[in-house]
C-alpha cells in the first residue's frame, strides 16, 4: 500500500512540475500562438499521464478492497 502511494505522490508531483513548465512561454509575444502551443503541450502531457505505469504490489491471497494497516 505505502508503495503504491509513493508511486501516486511521484506521478502527481511530476505532472504539477511539466505542467508548470507549460508557463514558461513568455519569449513568444503573440498571445494566440502561446494559447495554441499550451493547448498542445498540455494535450501531450494528459496522454502521457493517461498512460505511467500504476504499480501495485498486493500480496496473493488479498483482496484489493482489505486494507494492511502494520
């Protein structure tokens, strides 16, 4: 379970600092351009945070619905 946790809060973390580098456009003056090249690369981030890898270590047996508390 902690692993899987860890695995979520690397993911989320990695996608909060590519989107935040989706605003480091302002060399381009034109207004437009910039909107369409973020709708771009925001696209393409979501489709790649669409397909990381979601890891799951259960022991067999488990039901994924239990909870290990220790």
């Amino acid at each position: 379970m902690m692993a899987k946790i860890a695995v979520d809060t690397k993911n989320v973390g990695n996608y909060l600092h590519a989107f935040l580098r989706l605003h480091h456009d302002r060399e381009e003056r034109d207004g437009l351009t910039r909107f369409k090249q973020r709708i771009a690369a925001l696209k393409l981030l979501l489709s790649e945070t669409e397909n990381q890898p979601q890891v799951e270590h259960s022991k067999p047996g488990r039901h994924s619905t239990e909870i290990e508390l220790f």
